[in-house]
C-alpha cells in the first residue's frame, strides 16, 4: 500500500474550505517552495496557492513528495493529541479543559513595561529577559503600522527591550505574527519566541510533532494569548466610529473586560457591549476550540479580579525555568492562582465554551468534552 503524503491538496480541502482554518499563516512560513501566500483582504485571513505551482488546489511540489505545509498545519488532523503528546509526553486528561499547565498570577516589577503592557505587562518582562539572556534572538510580536494610528494590526520582529514596549498591549484585530519570521532570519536570528493566540500557539508544536525541518527547530519559545475571537478590521468604521463616533486616529487604547473598553486620546472612555462587536468576529474563529493557548510554553490572559496583573499558566519545563529565572531576578512577581479562584473558574469555563465550537462533523481535532463536566 502507498504510504500516503498528504499536501497542500489535502489541507486546502480538509481545513482551508472545510471552515477550519485560522488564518495563523504556519502553512505560509512553512512553505520550502515560497508557493504560498496570504489573502487579507475583506478580512479572509486565508492562505492561497499560486496558481502557476498546480493551481489553486493542488501543489505540483507536494505531488512530487513536499508535505511541509500539512505538518505545519495545527489544525490538520489529530492536530491536538498529536501536540499535548509532544510537548506534555502525554494526552490530557478529560477535566484538563484549559489544557495541562499550572495557573499563577504574576506582573512586571519595571514601570514602563507595567504601564506599556495590557495586563501585567507580564509578556514583556519575559520577552525582554529572554533577549537580554541570551535565551532567544528575536520575538515574532503583533504591533501596529506605521506611527499606530490607523490600528491597523502588523506582524513584527522584536529584536530588543525599545521593540518589546513598543509593541505591547493588545490589539483585538488578526495579527499572524508568524508571517514575520522570514524577517527574524534575514536578520540572523536562530532562537525565535512566538507571541500569539491559540490558533498561532499550536504551530510550533504541530511542527516540532511533526519534524517540519528548521522553522519547528528555530521556534522555540512559544508565548500563549487567552483568546475567544477576534474582529473583523470593518469594527472601527461601522461600529466605533458609525455608532460612537471614534475614529481610529483618536484611539489610545483598548481592552475587553466583560465589554470592549477604548479610551481616546483626549481622554474619553467609551464602553461598547460585547454583543454589539460579535457580529463582526472573524470568520476564521467561528470553530476554533482553543480559548487558553494550550500548547504554548506559557500562556497569558488578563481574566480575573486583579485588573493590572496577568493570569499566567505555565505549561512546559522551559516556560517553569523561565519563570523561576524572572521571579530570581526581580523581574517580575508573582502570587499563586489560588488568590482568585473566580478567574480560574471563569477560566474553565471560557475554555469549554471554545472547545463546543469545533464542528461535530470535523474529523478528529480536539478531545471532545463529555458532557458529565460541560
Ligand atoms: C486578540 C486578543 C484577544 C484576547 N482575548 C483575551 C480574552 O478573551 N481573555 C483574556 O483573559 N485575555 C485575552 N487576551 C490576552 C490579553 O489581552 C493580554 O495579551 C495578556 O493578558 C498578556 O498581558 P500582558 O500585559 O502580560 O502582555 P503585554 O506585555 O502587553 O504583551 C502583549 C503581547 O501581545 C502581542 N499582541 C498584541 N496584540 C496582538 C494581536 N492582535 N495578535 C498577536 N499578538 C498580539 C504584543 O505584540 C505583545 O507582545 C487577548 C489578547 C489578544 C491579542
Ligand atoms: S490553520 Fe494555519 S496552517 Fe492551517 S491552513 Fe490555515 S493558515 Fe495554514
Ligand atoms: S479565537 Fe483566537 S485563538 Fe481562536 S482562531 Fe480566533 S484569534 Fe485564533
């Protein structure tokens, strides 16, 4: 029997048509042929094949044998066990809902990476350490183009402390932060950390899982966002600046607390309910199961009581020595989960509203959640 090698053939009609796909670009970045690209307009966040390499749905290097852009894929196939077993040496247990990793609280001790950070500023402690350490080159971040003021979300190299604060908080709009890697090793960098949402959190694991070459080699730091959706770019104009009448020129900054909080330049606050904002959640969310980043080496969120920490949850024995060597150091402080077990609970809670979403009929994926514990 043929030993089957399944390609960009496979992934275009078993995820990027079938309503799996995320749009986290790992397929793209993956890619040894460059016969990949990435749709944003009108807010497809799709990869698409260039047609001249065997047309848009199938690949003329993956009939000759290339099977890079499935095993980069985090959402192909057995995608989760396949990962948990990789980087957890072991499938997760039913009740581990928000996948397996232990929950603290924790935030920067510097003052310019509290005030720059959306949480904790917790991401950026780490970020910096780890460049200032010699623990990583580079950091594949989500920043804003040019001076920030069209809110416009860009994938970004950060290469130092300047690049980590200018590049923290959070932007609720789709940045696939991987699409900046050939960027990182142009510049020589071979030790990578990947800042980004479950969707994107999931690919160097899917890669190292699945021995995709030096890109799941380069990647290796994985830093998790909490995330149940983002938006559609269409919000700031139909819904901020139609309805509220903020432009994006006179946002400073935004959170979601329960509502999408945005606070403007000349110092207005403005709360937006969150069911006014759904209906323009990205269509590449609508099925995706992973509200806690579970196969980063740590993830982060800013849920919970204490609104100027963030919740952290350690998953992988690197992300345990990296805190253990930020605590050391002064970095940052900590305090244990048990302090607010409202956030765990609403923690739980978020993460199995995400996993209903993967589609009965999808194949495989995600452990389904018995209903014993729903
Ligand atoms: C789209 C999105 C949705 C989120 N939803 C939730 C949620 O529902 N519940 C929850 O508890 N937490 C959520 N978070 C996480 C939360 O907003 C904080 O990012 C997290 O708590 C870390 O805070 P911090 O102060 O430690 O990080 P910071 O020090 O501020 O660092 C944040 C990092 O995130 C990167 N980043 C910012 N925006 C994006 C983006 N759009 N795409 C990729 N990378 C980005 C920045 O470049 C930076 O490296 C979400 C984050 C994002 C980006
Ligand atoms: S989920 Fe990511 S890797 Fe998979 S097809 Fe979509 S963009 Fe490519
Ligand atoms: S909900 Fe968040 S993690 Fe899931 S696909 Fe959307 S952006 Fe990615």
């Amino acid at each position: 029997m043929a030993i089957e090698k399944p390609q960009w053939k496979e992934l275009f009609t078993e995820v990027v048509t079938s309503g799996l796909c995320t749009g986290c670009a790992a397929c793209i970045v993956s890619c040894p042929h460059d016969v990949l690209d990435y749709n944003t307009a009108d807010g497809a966040y799709k990869p698409f094949h260039l047609d001249i390499d065997g047309g848009f749905d199938d690949c003329t290097h993956g009939v000759k044998g290339c099977t890079m852009c499935t095993r980069a894929c985090p959402r192909f196939r057995n995608w989760e066990s396949e990962i948990d077993t990789h980087k957890f040496a072991r499938e997760r247990s039913d009740d581990e809902v928000f996948g397996i990793g232990d929950v603290f609280l924790a935030r920067a001790t510097d003052a310019d990476e509290q005030r720059a950070g959306q949480d904790g500023g917790f991401v950026s402690a780490l970020l910096i350490h780890a460049l200032e350490n010699d623990i990583i080159d580079a950091a594949l971040v989500g920043g804003l183009e040019g001076d920030g003021s069209t809110w416009v979300a860009q994938p970004q190299v950060a290469r130092n402390r300047a690049d980590v604060l200018a590049t923290a908080g959070s932007r609720y709009t789709y940045s696939a932060n991987l699409l900046a890697y050939p960027e990182a090793i142009e510049s020589g960098a071979e030790r990578i950390a990947l800042v980004g949402m479950g969707c994107m959190a999931s690919a160097p694991g899917a890669m190292q899982a699945r021995k995709a070459g030096k890109i799941a080699r380069r990647l290796s730091l994985t830093i998790g966002l909490l995330c149940s959706k983002t938006f559609d770019d269409a919000i700031f104009e139909e819904l901020f600046e139609a309805k509220y009448g903020v432009t994006r020129a006179e946002i400073s900054k935004m959170n979601i607390k329960g509502v999408f909080q945005i606070w403007t330049h000349d110092g207005r606050f403005i709360e937006v309910p969150l069911k006014e904002a759904h209906p323009f959640t990205r269509e590449g969310c609508t099925h995706c199961p992973d509200f806690s980043a579970e196969h980063a080496d740590i993830s982060t969120g800013g849920i919970g009581a204490f609104g100027d920490w963030t919740l952290v949850i350690v998953r992988t024995d690197f992300g345990r020595d990296l805190m253990a060597k930020l605590i050391a150091s002064g970095e940052i402080e900590t305090r244990p989960g048990d302090d607010d077990p409202g956030a765990v609970a609403l923690l739980h809670k978020l993460a199995t509203l995400s996993r209903k979403r993967w589609p009965e009929t999808a194949p495989d994926g995600p452990r389904r959640i018995p209903v014993s514990i729903r």
